[in-house]
C-alpha cells in the first residue's frame, strides 16, 4: 500500500520573488524577471514530501482568480490538490532580492467567511481517513478561532490518523495545552514557545522538553539551527548532530524536515530514522536557492551523516 | 446616438498597492492592507471617462488567471471590456507607500508569442468601427514590433475612426515619423520627445511644435505640470493656464486629461472645449489619492477656470 500524506495550509499565498539590482526605497524600479510559485509552509511540505517519492495531497483554503493560479501551478508541478474554495482571495507574499538584501511584503490574507470555517471541517472530516499521515502548517486565516487547530485534530484522532502541528506562537501554545484528549504526534516549537508553554526558564531545554505538560506529545522537534536539533521521543531527550553546510537560502528548512519525518515515518517505524530524515531535508533544502525543494543525492548523503544521541530522561 | 470611446492598453497589469508604515530594505513587513485594480494607462483613461459618463469599452491584451482577475475588477466597477485573451499572463506592478515615498516594482510583462499581434490586429480591426473615437496609451508588449501602433493607426484611419496616442521615448517618435498616412489625431509628447522628433532644440517650445515633420498631427498636448500645458491646433499653438491646486497623487492625471479630451470631443467639435475638459480631468484626478478617478464637482469646477490664449502660429 502507497503511504500517503496530506498537508494542511489554511493560509495558503501566491510566492513572488523579484531579483532587483539596487533596491532602495522612493525609486521606481523595472522587475524584469519574477519568479511565481504556489506558496505557504504546508504546500513547502507537499513540495518536497513530493520529490522524496511521497504520494502526498495538498488541502486548505483558497480563493478567487489568485487561488485558481496557486491551484494551476500545482497542476504543472503534478502536486494533488484538494482546496475549499473560498470567496475570499487568496493572498500574495512578495519577495525582494537584491545584492544579499531580503525584503518581504507578506499579505495577511483576507478575513475568511464564518461558513469557511464549518465547510473545511467538513471537507476535512470527509478526507482524512484517506491518509495515513497528516501534516498541518502554518497560521490561522484572519478570523478562524484559536482552538481551529484543536478541531482539526480531535477529527483526525477520531479516525486514528496521525497528525505533525508545525504552527507558532499563542496558536500552538493554545493548542497544545488544549489537546490532551486528541495528541498531536509532533510539534515544532522554538526555544520561547517551549518557555511559554512550560512556564519555565530555569531548567535547560532539554529538561524542559521533558515537562508534563508536553508529556501526551510523542515528538517534539526543536530546531537549534546550524547546531542541529534536540529531540524528545516519549520520555527520552536526544540531541541530533549534523554536518555543518553554508547554507544558501534556509527559508523553507522546517517545512522541508516535517516532509523528511513524513518520509521516515512511511519507511519505517524507528524514531530515529524520521529524525534523521527530518534532518537531511532540511539541510538539503537550505543548500537550494529555491525555497522548498531537496536535491535527492544530498539528502541521501547527509541522512547518514546524523548522529543522534540520548542526553536526557524522564526521572 | 451615444458618443462611444474604445480605450487601447496593450500591456495592462494588476495595480498593487501595500500601505506600510516604515518600510526599510532587508526586512520583513506584514501588509495588513492591500488596494489591488485593474491598472495600465488605457484602464486609467477609461475608469475616468466612465465617471465622466461617456460609455467606454478597454480592449488591449490580457492573460491567465491574472488576466481573469483583471476583467472581473472591470466587471465589478461597470467598465466594458472585450480584450484578446493570450497564454502569456498579465503582469503585476506593485506601489508600496510609506511616510511619502513611494517604492515602485513594475513588471515588464510576458513575452507575447507572435501569433497574439496578429490576432490582436484581427480584433481591432473588427471592433474599431464600433466606436467614435480610440485612445491608445503605454508601452508596447515584449516581443511587439516597433511598428505595432502604425498599424493599430492605419486599421482605424481606414475605417474613419479617429485616434489618441499616448505612447513615449522611440515608439513614440517611430509612431509620430511613420504615420503621415494615417495620422493620429492627438499625441501627448514630452519637451525631450519633441526635441527628438524635430532634431531641434534650439527653438523655444511653442514654434518647436509647428514643426513640419508634426504637422500631420491636428493636436499635440504637452503637459508643463503645474503651469499648465502648451496646446498645438491645427497651425496654432496655445499657452493653457491652470488654477494652482496643491497635488495629492498626481499618478494617471495625463491619462485623466487623454479621458477629458475625449469627453470634450463627445460634447462639441470646439478645440478649447476639448483643451478645456483635458486640463479639468488632469486636475482633478491630481487631488485624489486614487489613481484614475476624479470627482465630478472638481471637474465642473475647474472647467471654467482654465484659460486658453494663442502663443504661435505658422509663419
């Protein structure tokens, strides 16, 4: 049997990049080149879940003209799409290279109709048993409710479908102390969210991650950057090593090591080997000047560059 | 009979506007508002001309899902359309404002495949003898010859439609030097196109446009900003003079003034009455923080405060 992946983006975007030479602010300035894709982290997961051989679906909200182009530019990269169509558009994230300089103008996206929220539920609750691995990413359309992402999960619990939470801030802390009774298998916090969650700060991380309150969490994920990750599995903390790169573009490394743990999970059930899949994807990626996107042979090189070590426990 | 307007834009695109407080390069901005239109000089001339209440259709070239976003904003604002529909998408030109600056990235377009020029041709030349008068306006897609407008020009000049042209730099002058047989009515030079056109530079403005080599066009308007416009008719030329108003956008006011004149010529075949509207519509469309829109009482307002008096004629 095929695994297959959905990926969630409520808030999905239309990704532009303009490379400009001498991008100052007051000018007028000609783009002759751009660069469209499909944009937003969960459609970054289908991206490279897709390139690591994923049978994966892309889901969420769009809307209007700008949401048929995300859809058709799925079409041409032969990425499965399954969308709520909203009247709301679909927003663009705009992006702005120049000599080493980055300026994003990042949409917040249009208010989403109450009936929006009713009408994924149900397409979600329709779907989701048709996968084996779920993937939610990103934040919440202006206007959802914070325990949005709460239903989500009691609906995949329900059906037994496993569900990776890569969302941030008030969202995910909401979220996790609120889904004790429908576990996410992972999430992907930051150092702060960790403190916030926990209300500590005054043991190290690695304890911290063993606290009581992520306890019903199977995976926790935090990245440390270019000194790799720690990673609590049950009541064990390990640290992840990987080999040290100069990173081209690291916009899109998290997305890419939620589709690597995807892949993993699909191989096999050892925890270790979807650490070190996560990892390789995600090194992969920040190698690639294109956000979302893994050259295979460099992710089969690093995945067996990992080295993952036990240095904490549940006393 | 309803005096109808056809408004030429080749090369449209989606106006984005994102207001940001403190925009800087190299940092990322969330735009919690975006203003999006239809855009390029032609759509301009035509929102003004339907405000001014002429019936007005745009035609040009548009594309993709872009291009369908396009004619739905014309749909919701009541402006006709009938364009001809290529694979090449419609581009985006994208104005960030931010404590008085403002940061222009305009799109140059797609190349258009040849086949588009010639079904284009095909379309105008159907449709032109619909309308009583043409305004052309902007620069000419990727791909289009320099010739293009001639033969937008002949087509019209061969069915008896007169035509505005506000076109600029060596399409201009190409258009200007190549149309003796089919003359545009009006073009809307600046002082360094004109200076090209004739070779001279040594002639004070107003006898620069009695120049023989433009002397096929019966209206040359030529904005001076603020202090008004320099007006040749026929062998004349007039020093127009406007009330001083304080800008507040002066974005789209030549294309408000091309939909002025226009106005002008549906009401009566009086030159200074067309002169007259041009200026008011310009005007107008300066005090408004929206590009191609003015308000009526302004324009009625400022109609009667233009003054017209010769400065030249041919010796």
């Amino acid at each position: 049997m095929t695994f297959k992946l959905l990926t969630v983006t409520l808030n999905p975007a239309i990704d532009i990049n303009y490379p400009i030479k001498n991008f100052e602010v007051n000018t007028v300035q000609r783009a002759s080149e751009d660069y469209k894709s499909a944009g937003g982290k969960g459609i970054n997961v289908a991206r490279v879940a897709n390139e690591l051989g994923l049978s994966v679906t892309c889901t969420g909200i769009i809307g209007g003209k700008f949401g048929e182009w995300l859809t058709n530019n799925l079409d041409e990269t032969n990425i499965k799409h399954d969308f709520t169509v909203s009247p709301a558009s679909t927003r663009l994230c705009i992006a702005i290279n120049s000599e080493g300089s980055q300026t994003e103008i990042l949409e917040s996206g249009a208010l989403q109709p109450e009936e929006i929220q009713t009408r994924f539920l149900d397409h979600f609750n329709t779907i989701v048993s048709n996968y084996d691995l779920i993937t939610i990413s990103g934040s919440l359309p202006k206007g959802f409710p914070e325990n949005y992402y709460v239903k989500l999960l009691e609906i995949a619990h329900k059906q037994g479908i496993p569900v990776c939470l890569d969302t941030s801030g008030k969202v995910l802390n909401y979220t996790v102390t609120h889904s004790t009774h429908c576990p996410p298998l992972l999430i992907k916090p930051n150092d702060e969210e960790i403190n916030e969650i926990t209300s500590t700060d005054n043991l190290d991380l690695a304890n911290q991650l063993l606290d009581e309150r992520l306890a019903h969490i199977p995976y926790i994920l935090l990245s440390l950057g270019k000194n790799g990750a720690l990673l609590r599995y049950k009541d064990e903390v390990y640290n992840i090593d990987i080999p040290k790169i100069i990173a081209v573009n690291p916009v899109g490394s998290g997305d890419s090591s939620l589709a690597g743990f995807s892949y993993g999970l699909s191989q096999s059930n050892s925890f270790d080997k979807a650490a070190k899949f996560a990892m390789a994807a995600g090194i992969s990626n920040a190698l690639e000047a294109r956000t979302g996107h893994v050259d295979l042979d460099n992710f089969k090189k690093f995945s067996n560059q990992i080295i993952i070590e036990k240095v904490a426990k549940t006393s």
